[in-house]
C-alpha cells in the first residue's frame, strides 16, 4: 500500500489476494470484473428508472458492450477506474429513487456508494457537494419540501461518512 496512493484499491486487493490464495494480478482482475458487472448493472437500471423498456435497456448493454475503447482498452487494464464508474453510477441509482420518494434509506445509500466512489477517484466529490443543490429544481413540490430534502441529503451524507469510515478502518484491520 506504501506504493499506491489510493489504499482502497489496493486494500481490496490485498484482501481478495489474503481470503483465495491466489496471486495479485488474478485478484485484481477478479476485482475489475465485479466492478464491470456492477457498472454494467447499474447502467442498465439507470436506463431503466429514466423509463426505458426492455428494447432500450438491451440497446444500452450493447453500446456498453460495443465501445472499444472500454472492452477492448479500459477493461483490460488493472485501475482504480472500474471500481469508480462502478460505485458512481450504484450511487446515481439511490440518488433518483431519493429524489423522487424522499425516503431516508436510499438517501444513505446514495452517499456511501458516492464515498466509496470518492475512494477510488477525488472527482465523485463533486456530485457528493452539487447533485443535492437539484432537490431547488423541483417545481413540483413546495419550497420548504425542497429544504427539507436537501437537509435530509447532507445529513445522510454526514451519517454515511461516519458509518464508512468505522468500516473502513475495520477492513484495513483484517488485511
């Protein structure tokens, strides 16, 4: 980890490597494949909750599939970038279903994916700071609703700090 200034990655590594045995490299492209799996997922529900049908949701899966540039160059390589887009775009999902129900649990969600996302790269910040600021666009609900939402999202996202940094810690004891 004294190599790598990103410890998640290469702590999640370390663990995959510790837990199976096997060698560091197959750990990390075990890892890239998750994370692809998720980031694949995760698009497809994305699409999904913008009100695509199955026709569109299939032709999404096949432009992932298709670009060359992330099948045939990104994928391969071993970097922290998988597990960014993977958690990013997981965080995308729970942000819309909590801007559109309110409910405090996808809240949460929202902001331990966005922090794990951070983890892996500083620029998932940004939507953690900015995408609340959207709960003043909804003109379909009063303005003291607008506030409360964007109280309940930076209070999640002091919850979820705190509850990602006690597991955080706890993971780096076990490796």
């Amino acid at each position: 980890m004294a190599l790598y200034n990103w410890p998640l990655y290469s702590a999640l590594i370390a663990f995959v490597h510790k837990i199976t045995g096997i060698g560091i490299q197959c750990s990390a492209q075990i890892l890239d494949v998750i994370f692809f799996a998720l980031t694949t997922f995760s698009f497809a529900s994305l699409i999904r909750l913008a009100g695509g049908n199955k026709t569109t949701i299939a032709c999404g899966a096949l432009l992932l599939f298709s670009s060359l540039y992330i099948v045939g160059d990104a994928l391969p390589m071993l970097l922290r970038d998988q597990g960014f887009w993977a958690f990013l775009l997981t965080s995308l999902i729970f942000f819309i279903r909590f801007y559109r129900s309110g409910k405090l649990s996808d809240a949460m969600l929202w902001q331990l994916c966005a922090i794990v996302a951070v983890l892996f790269r500083i620029e998932a910040i940004t939507f953690l700071l900015l995408l609340p600021l959207i709960f003043f666009t909804n003109a379909a609900i009063v303005m003291r609703e607008r506030v409360k939402r964007l109280v309940q999202a930076c209070q999640s996202a002091s919850n979820s700090f705190q509850l990602s940094a006690s597991k955080s810690f706890q993971f780096l004891r076990l490796i």
